[in-house]
C-alpha cells in the first residue's frame, strides 16, 4: 500500500478555509501490477510530456500541476493539457487498485463529538 497525507495536521493554523483539512489516502496495489505495467506506463507519459527521466525523474505534485509550474509549463497549452488529461485518466481507468482515503476537517475537531447512547425519558407523574 501507498500511503500519503494531503493537507496540515495543525488545522488551526491557517486563516484560509481550504487549508482547514487533513486527509490520509492509501493505494492498495500489487507490486507485481506495479512493476510490470503502472510504473512503465507512467513512467512513459512523464517523459512524453514533461521530459522525465530516471536520473532526474518528475514527481506529479497536485499543486505544481494545476498551476503549470516547474517541469508542468507544457500544459499551460490547453491542446497539451486536454491530451495530457485524456492520457492519465485513461492510465487510471485501466489501472487495478483500490484507493482508502480518510478526512478531518477543523469543524470536526472543534465540535464535540456527541453520544450515540439516548437518555431515557422520564415517565409523566401519575395524578
């Protein structure tokens, strides 16, 4: 399984509400599946795209991505960028895994959680 957290532990710490969260996603996978068909075909579309290469391997960071920056610039291209798109939803449609993921965000830590158990109702006094 791989394992990563997206968001800050401290959800107090920033003034930005979508900063306010903390998840926690795992990809469970073969690592025979791995092996012998994710990592090539992903390894193909980096250097397609972005000129990866296993001396100097690009990483796929959300952020980077989304904003075109660093080895990303190609996609500011939005013929690159469609076909880049296509190409990795494919892959991840093709691709077999099972992903987990779990989130926290700032309301749930400030609100208590709240019993599940139920008082009992008192009984209406008798006359």
């Amino acid at each position: 399984m791989y394992v990563d957290e997206v968001g800050n532990a401290d959800l107090r710490s920033s003034a930005d509400p979508n900063h306010r969260f903390l998840s926690l996603t795992g990809v469970v996978i073969e690592l025979g599946h791995v092996e012998s068909v994710v990592h090539p075909q992903m390894e193909a579309l980096k250097s397609a795209y972005f000129g990866s290469h296993s001396d100097d391997a690009v990483i796929l960071h959300r952020k980077e991505l989304l904003n075109c920056r660093g080895p990303f610039v190609s996609l500011r291209d939005a013929a690159v960028r469609a076909a880049f798109d296509r190409e990795l939803l494919d892959l991840l449609r093709a691709w077999d895994y099972t992903v987990i993921s779990a989130a926290q965000g700032e309301a749930e830590v400030e609100q208590p959680r709240r019993s599940a158990v139920r008082r009992p109702r008192r009984a209406p006094e008798s006359q």
